[in-house]
C-alpha cells in the first residue's frame, strides 16, 4: 500500500510534464500560426522557452528527488529515522545556485524589455511618425490616423481619418501607436505579436510593434472594462505599403467625398 | 519519564481538573461561552466553520465561472431558472463579472486569510507558546465579530441594485470609482469597499494580538528559536498585516470618498464615462493600483506563509525527524516577508509605470523566488530519511509541497517582465496563484484540519475518508488548474465572460470543459471533507492528549483543552523538532519533558555551529 503514494505522486509529476509535452500538437499552445509574427515577439519565445527548459530541469529534479524519497523512505520499513538538524553546507549551495540562476534570469531580459518599453530605444522615425491614435472605449477601439502625407498631431485634426475596431498598419516595419482610453482601463493585446499594453485613462502611451506578415490578427482587450469586455474586440491588419496608402486614400474618399468635387480640389 | 509530564489519569478527568484555577470560569453562561466567547480555542473553531461556509460559497461561485466557460450561454443546470429567469436561465455578461469578482473576494478575505491567521493563529497561538490565552481576549472576540458586517455587505451587495462589485477583486479605478462605468459599480462596489474595511479591523485586532501574545506570553524556556514554525509564520504574517492593512485601508477610504463625496483620487479629468458628463479630474488611476498592491502583495504571502509553517510542523511530526534547517526556515520566512514589499509593481508590468521600476521589480521579484526554493529543499531535506507515515496531513503537506513547486517555478516566468507581457491577464495568472494559494495553502490547511481536530474536539477524524477526499482533490485540482497554463500560453484572457468570440481562442473550449469537469469533481469531494468533519465531532474516535505522538506543546494539554488550556504549566525545554532523538528510546521527545542534566546539549539550537 505504501508505494502506491510513490506512483501516486511520480504520475502527477509525469503527467505535468507529458501535459506540456503534447500541448503544442494539441493547439495549447501560443497563439497559431506557430511561431510569433513580430521580431519583439520571437525574442519573448526565446525568453519564454529558456524560462520553459530551467524551470523544466528544476521541476523534473524535485519530482525525482520526492519519488526516491517516498519510495526510499515510505515503505514502512519501520526503522528509526536520520537524527539530523540540517546541513549547513546544504543550505549554502541550495542558496547559491538558485540565487545565480534567477540572477542570470532577470539580467538577461533587460534588454528585451528596454527594447519594448523604453522610448529612447524605439525605432525614431516610427516614433517621429505614429501610425495612428487608439482610445479605447467602452466596449470598442477607436481609432484615428493623420491624413496621407501628415503626421500625427496630439489633438485631432480636420483630416484626420476615423475607424473603430479595425487598426491597419505597414507590414515589415515598426509601428508606433498612441494608446489612450475615454473611460476606463483596457489592455491592448496582440496575442500573436505577443504585445500587451494597458490603455490609462488620463495618458498616452506609446506602443510599437513590428508585425512582419501580411494579414489580419486580433486585437483583444485583456484588462477587465466592465460588462462588455468579452466583447470589446478589434482587429489588427498588416498591410503592404502600398496596400496601407491605398487604404487611407479610400479611408480619406469615404470619409470626406460628398460628390461636390471643389471641397477636394480645396483640401489640396 | 519526567515528573512534569502530566500524568495519565488527568486524561480522563480533565473536564473538572482544568479550570481549577479559574473557578470564576465555571459560571459563564452558554452565550459567553459559545457565541461571545473571549476563549482563543473557540473563536478559532467560530472562524473555523464560518471559513469553511464560506469556502463552500465561494467555490460555488467558481463553478458559476466555469459553467459560462464550458458551456457560454447555455442554461444553467438546476439553479438557471431561479437566478437567471430574464436570460432564460442562462447567467448574463454583467453577472459574470461579479461571479469571478466576488468568487475572489469571498476566497481571499473571507477564507484564506481569515482561516488561517483566524481559524489556526487564535486556535494554535497559546497553545503551541504555552499560554492561557490571547493577550486581548477581547479583541479577539471582536475579531471575529467584526467579519459579520462584513460578510454581511458582500453577500447582501448581489441583492441591491446593480449587484454586486463587478470591478475584480482588484477593484481597478477607474472601473471601480465611477458608478456608470457599469452595473456592479453603484451601491454594490460600496458595500464591497465597506466589507474589505471590516475585514481589515478583524485582521488588524488579530495581528496586533498576535504579537503581543507571541511577544509576551510564552512559557518560560520557550526561546525565539524553540517555537514552532507555525508560530514564526503567525508572528510573521502579522507583522505584514501590522505593516501593509493600513495602506489598503486608506486606499479604502480614499476610494469611497471618491465614490461619495466626489473626491477624485483615482479619476482624472475629461474621461467620458458610459456617455455621462465628463469627468471633473485631478486623480491619476495608476495610483490606486500602487497602493492596492502594496497591501495586496504582501497578502499574498499572509496567505500562504501561516500554510508554510504548519506544513513543516506535521512533515516534520510525520517524517519522524527533526525539521531540516530550522533556522535557514525562519530566515526565508523573513526574507519572503520583507521582500514581499518591495514586489508589488509585478502586478503592474503592462500598466504604463516607468519601464525602469519594471526593471527593479523584475530583479526584487526574482529574488524571492529564492527563499522559496530554500524552504521547498528544506521540506524535501526533512523528508529525506524520514520514517514516513502517510497520514492524512503528511498526504496534504506532500501536496503542499508539490504544488507549491509548481506554483513557484510558473512564477518565474510572469516574474521576467518581457515574458509577462505576453500572459499577463491570461489564464497563465490564474493558473499561478490557484497553485500557490488553493493547491498549496488550501491543502496544508486540509492537513492542518485533520491534524489539529483531536486538539480541537478530543476525537479523530476518518484517516480513511480523510484518504479519498485527498485523493479526489488532488486529482480534481491538478486537471483544474494545470491546464490553465496552456490556455495562458495560447493567449486566454482572464474574465472574458465569452472568449469564444474570438475566433483563435475557439478550438479551446473542449479543453474548457474538461477543466469544468474536473472543477465539479474537486467541488463535490469537498462534501466528504465536511461530511467527515461534521461526523467526527460527533462520533469521531476519542483519542488522548496527544494522538500523533508529537512534541509540540499543545499535545500535552487535553483534547480538548479546558479553560486556560494547560493543566500543568509547561516549561518548554527543547526545540519542538525533537523526533527520533538518541536520548530517548521513543522516536518524538517533547518540548516539556525534563531531561537529566547530562543530556541538555541535545538542544541543537543552544549551541549552533
């Protein structure tokens, strides 16, 4: 009866493993197509799958470490156990170690996070020349973009162009947005650019990223904004440049062509 | 044997022996007895039951959560009709989002901390140092006392209107400040701001006690390094709760003003919310995040240090050897608890802080992965050539155990900030801290009922059923929750009432049900834990003084202890880890048994090397 707790216990740790092994062919696993689609992405893989292999080598040694010792010591076989407080030369090297490696762990993803989030790092023309404004909203995106050929100013426009819940971008370039929110917290979540954001009520925050194939990717608000969240859904699409121009030329004809052609000759 | 040992006999007639120096105590009546009692044993029986109501309450609303999740806007099986007639028995968005808001509330401030600090501090406390009672009596009543109101504006706010708080159990401003923001946001997120303040004074009366009490009242011999390590933890977490309740308090109080009185700590101006008129301003919303979390953080470790003590006392008891590293044990204790409030801003990597404090808090937090690890090798260490009885509670500690290691090593990965903002907001979070603090604190807290019940109520409880419910849990909570770490990874958001409306998060729900199975398996093995708890108290076997063969000092007063608890003033003479020592033929030696002179050195933690 007492090796059924060492099977009992070795088959919840080999099922936790197994479990992660099949996950990818399941379709647990990051977001399809496969791998991230932004080069910032495919460096949190990276991080992630580092994480992923230490975490995995240490998870399998304590696992392996409790089967011997359920079966080593809980067989019943009734003898007196070890006297002994501890070992301090023990303590020292189970200190150590585990104190380098979560070192090593926190100063290697500086970068990538400085690389993220810190502006002066950012790419200085995308940053020089946003792409578009985002407010979120109860329960949708808003979204604004200068007019073709201008830049984005901080306070809306007369040409400005106006979408909701459908934020087009170049496609093989940084992308710089401006995040605001109307109301209340919203996340601005790519899952398959592996970017996240909160949008803050009262700031502007700068958000770039780099999707790197053409198609469309959804925007998710991940931070929780009321009773609509679930349903606070946008769409990212990466474009070819030309593509992009053509779409805020048409953006530009629909919004301000009321068939009397001098208004257009004016603007120009 | 030493003479100081009581002997025998009082087992038997401790019920008129006890209170020999208190006959004063005798004429109480039942209300001062049983109901406003200023006995430390019974109100931590009273947080006892109330906690373990309220666990069932609020895994009801779990199972709410997970029915939206595994089956989004079906009917809801045997209560839909009755609560949600208007959706055809189906529960609606806004419903959704005070099921997972007040499941939250009702687990963290209505279960965890209080059973812990609540339930097992006042039970264990003057028990396990060797005292009478709490410094405060009194205020240990009120402690108690005071999470009445406070449930009573929890569960009373899903009945007005707009229901109950629907802002998370993190109450994000601007959500939470502005009643329009959504329904849940009017009177309901009042009453949810009140009842976390009373739920602050009844934490606030305990901690102060327990530290006077862990201060001052010990028995003589009972050294710093001679106590438990249950009482470290308690002594630990109260000081965090000393240090860290005020802030949360005030952020309270802050909150509510804004809602009330119209002051704007929290919203700032022009925000137009749900089309009302824009806002008046001055308030900065990132605020209340940083003062929620620097109570919240550290709550996290009041809810998990108190588990971490007493798992190390029944592995210790139940390995038959003496606990490995006591002191390296009590110093990661500390180190967890003064770390634990420089790491709040990991809660708050994607919130648009200062990427540099992300870098700091990235650093801080990864540090106190570490003496976590040291704890998780000590327990292995204390295993390690043990003479293992796999009792009910050594079952939960080793699952303890287990699933803290996960819960710790899946920390680390939201810890790397680059990583995070990835699963940030996903079902990755959820999966971390229900392994920290269901499958780690919940199930020491299983091993503790089933360990501390004889002391409590002089009987046993069913080793064997006790067996099964582990089994089952373990079982239920491990599908439950493991596969919430792949959902994260595949980009699940938390609190998405219908995450199928995004077309790469569909091929999901099978996966969905299977953790909604597995959460009603581990839901309904909880009745077989109430059910042999109930019966036990009733018809349990009778057992002694100490049935474990254990060494702390709460095993040489009675089952249960009288009024005063100890009939014989214990003088404590060793550390309480004494098993399988050589100067004695039994393999446990208790911390008030008199040794001859010659064996005194035995104390190991007298003469450290």
């Amino acid at each position: 009866m007492n090796r059924f707790w060492f099977f009992f216990f070795s088959f919840a740790g080999v099922a936790a493993v197994a479990s992660f092994a099949v996950a990818p062919s399941m379709g647990w696993w990051f977001p399809a197509p496969g791998p991230s689609l932004s080069p910032l992405g495919a460096q949190i893989d990276d991080l992630f799958y580092m994480i992923l292999v230490i975490t995995g080598v240490t998870f399998i040694g304590v696992m392996i470490a409790l089967g011997y010792i359920l079966w080593k010591f809980g067989s019943g076989r009734g003898e007196r156990s070890t006297f002994t407080h501890g070992s301090h030369t023990l303590e020292v090297i189970w200190s150590i170690i585990p104190a380098g490696v979560l070192l090593f762990i926190a100063l290697y993803q500086m970068d990538v996070w400085a690389r993220f989030r810190v502006k002066s790092m950012f790419d200085q023309q995308a940053i020089a020349h946003p792409v578009a404004e985002v407010t979120a909203r109860q329960f949708e995106w808003r979204i604004r973009y200068p007019a073709p050929g201008k830049t984005l100013q901080d306070t809306p426009q007369f040409d400005d162009l106006y979408t909701v819940n459908d934020l087009h971008v170049p496609v093989g370039k940084p992308a710089v947005i401006r995040l605001k929110s109307e109301d209340v917290l919203h996340s601005f979540y790519l899952p398959h650019l592996r970017i996240k954001q909160d949008a803050v009520p009262g700031l502007v925050i700068p958000v770039w990223f780099q999707c790197d194939k053409v198609g469309e990717f959804p925007l998710v608000c991940a931070e929780l904004c009321g009773w609509g969240h679930y349903k606070m859904k946008g769409q990212l699409s990466a474009q070819r440049e030309a593509d992009f121009a053509k779409y805020l030329e048409e953006l530009s004809t629909s919004q301000f062509d009321d068939g009397v052609p001098i208004a257009k000759a004016e603007e120009k | 044997m030493s003479t100081l040992n009581p002997a025998d006999h009082l087992i038997t007639t401790h019920d008129h022996e006890t209170g020999h120096a208190h006959a004063a105590h005798h004429e109480i009546g039942f209300v001062k007895k049983y109901v406003f009692s200023t006995d430390h044993k019974i109100i931590g029986i009273q947080f006892l039951f109330t906690t373990l109501l309220m666990l069932l309450l609020g895994g009801t609303l779990a199972l709410g959560v997970r029915w939206q999740l595994a089956f989004p806007w079906r009917e809801m099986p045997v209560v839909g009709k009755l609560l949600f007639s208007a959706q055809g028995g189906a529960i609606s968005p806004e419903f959704y989002t005070m099921l997972f808001t007040m499941h939250a509330t009702v687990m963290i401030f209505l279960v965890i901390i209080p059973i812990l600090a609540g339930a097992f501090g006042n039970f264990l406390i003057p028990l396990q140092i060797g005292a009478d009672d709490m410094a405060f009596p009194t205020l240990n009543m009120l402690s108690y006392w005071f999470m009445w109101p406070a449930m009573a504006f929890f569960l009373g706010s899903f009945f007005v209107e707009g229901g109950a708080a629907a802002a998370g159990w993190t109450s994000y401003a601007t959500l939470s400040a502005n009643p329009p923001a959504a329904p849940g946001s009017g009177l309901g997120q009042t009453m949810w701001l009140m009842g976390v303040t009373f739920v602050g004074f009844s934490s606030m009366l305990g901690s102060v006690n327990y530290m006077t009490t862990i201060i001052n009242m010990r028995a003589p011999g009972m050294t710093l390094f001679r106590m438990p390590m249950t009482i470290w933890a308690m002594f630990i977490t109260a000081i965090l709760q000393a240090f860290a309740l005020p802030v949360l308090t005030a952020a309270g109080f802050m909150l509510l003003f804004e809602r009330t009185l119209g002051m704007s700590f929290f919203t700032p101006g022009g925000l137009v919310i749900n089309n009302t008129a824009p806002t008046v301003g001055g308030g900065q919303a990132l605020l209340w995040q940083h003062l929620f979390w620097f109570y919240s953080h550290p709550a996290v470790y009041i809810m998990i240090l108190p588990a971490m003590g007493m798992v190390s006392d029944m592995i210790s008891c139940f390995s038959r050897k003496p606990l490995f590293g006591y002191r390296p044990m009590v110093y990661s204790i500390a180190a967890i608890a003064g770390l634990g409030f420089i790491v709040w801003g990991h809660h708050m990597f994607t919130s648009g802080m200062n990427p540099a404090l992300g870098m700091t808090f990235m650093v801080s937090t990864m540090m106190i992965a570490l003496p976590s690890a040291v704890k998780t090798f000590n327990w292995l260490g204390t295993l390690w050539g043990g003479n293992l009885q796999f009792t009910v509670p050594l079952l939960n500690s080793i699952g303890f155990v287990s699933m803290f290691v996960v819960g710790g090593l899946s920390g680390i990965f939201m810890a790397a900030v680059p990583v995070d903002i990835h699963i940030h907001d996903t079902y990755y979070i959820v999966a971390h801290f229900h392994y920290v603090l269901f499958g780690a604190t919940v199930f020491g807290v299983f091993g503790a009922i089933h360990f501390w019940f004889p002391k409590m109520f002089g009987r046993m409880m069913s080793e064997s059923v006790g067996k099964v419910h582990f089994i089952l849990s373990f079982i239920g909570f491990n599908c439950t929750f493991f596969p919430m770490h792949m959902l994260g990874v595949a980009g699940f958001p938390r609190r998405l009432a219908d995450p199928y409306n995004y077309q790469y998060l569909e091929h999901l729900l099978p996966l969905n049900r299977f953790i909604t199975y597995s959460a009603l398996l581990m839901g309904f093995a909880q009745f077989l834990l109430i059910g042999n708890f109930l019966y036990s108290i009733f018809k349990g076997k009778k057992v002694g003084r100490n049935p474990w063969n254990a060494n702390g000092l709460e095993w040489t007063a009675p089952s249960p202890p009288g009024h005063g608890n100890f009939d014989i003033l214990p003088i404590v003479y060793r550390g309480p880890y004494e098993y399988a020592s050589p100067l004695v033929e039994e393999d446990f030696l208790p911390q008030t048994r008199f040794l001859p002179n010659e064996d005194r050195h035995a104390d190991p933690y007298a003469n450290p090397h």
